[in-house]
C-alpha cells in the first residue's frame, strides 16, 4: 500500500512540476513566471517531505527549511518590486 501511495504522489507531484515549468516558460507576465517559480519550490519541497516520510529520516529537514525561506523571501521581493512600480505608474 506504501508503494502505491508512493507512485501516486510521485506521479502528481511530476504533472504540476511540468505544468509550473510550462507556465514559467510561456507566462506572458514577470507575475506568471515568479508565481510558477514558487510552485515550483513548494513541489520540490512536497516532494523532500514525501521522500522524508517515506524512508523515515530527516536527513533533507535543513534543505526543506533553505527552501521554504528561499520562496517566501524570493515572492516577498518580487511582490515589493511590483508594487513599487505601479505605484510609480498610478503618479504619472
């Protein structure tokens, strides 16, 4: 049953991997591409949680950290810069 569970998560965590990695690749906005980039993160760490459940150790816990710190600071910047510019937008 453990194997099933297994193939099943590793087969849907691959479908949204590439449906993030197509949306980098042809998201017509800077938002699109960012947002599908932290997608991506949260998969890749879905994935490090799966593997760490699965084989009983937390060997990748500090990975899975660098990660999550990594996204939220990476969408935190981005979203700062965004709004920097429609500010400077709505005053012209």
């Amino acid at each position: 049953m453990k194997e099933l569970v297994l193939v099943l998560t590793a087969a849907i965590l691959s479908l949204a991997a590439a449906g993030a990695i197509i949306r980098i690749a042809v998201g017509p906005s800077l938002l699109d591409r960012v947002l599908a980039s932290d997608v991506l993160l949260a998969i890749l760490g879905a994935a490090l949680a799966i593997d760490m459940a699965v084989n009983r150790h937390l060997n990748n816990l500090m990975l899975l950290v660098a990660l999550a710190v990594i996204g939220f600071i990476g969408s935190v910047t981005v979203a700062r810069f965004v709004a920097d510019r429609r500010g400077q937008a709505n005053e012209s």
